[in-house]
C-alpha cells in the first residue's frame, strides 16, 4: 500500500497523541516524531482536529 508522506505524519500523529495524557503543542510533537513543524501548523490538519 502506498500512502503520502502527509497521511504519514497523520498517522503517527494521531497514534503518539492517543498515548499521552497532556496536551502537546506542535514545537513538541515534531521534535518528537522528527516531522516538520509546518505540517503540524496546516491549516488543512487543524480543520480536521477540530472536528
């Protein structure tokens, strides 16, 4: 199967923030997960979270 690289970033947002138990900011997830901070801040995502 092939995925994008923003579905990606998607998934393995979603799974790292189902196991935390405080919120995180954006700095953090990237750092975290070694993604780019300018995904985490897309207009497009924070639609779909808000959701």
């Amino acid at each position: 199967m092939l995925i994008t690289r923003a579905s990606e970033y998607t998934i393995l947002s979603l799974i790292l923030l189902s196991s935390v138990k405080e919120p995180m900011d954006s700095e953090t997830l990237s750092r975290e997960l070694s993604i780019p901070k300018s995904f985490l801040e897309d207009p497009t995502l924070a639609d779909i979270v808000e959701e």
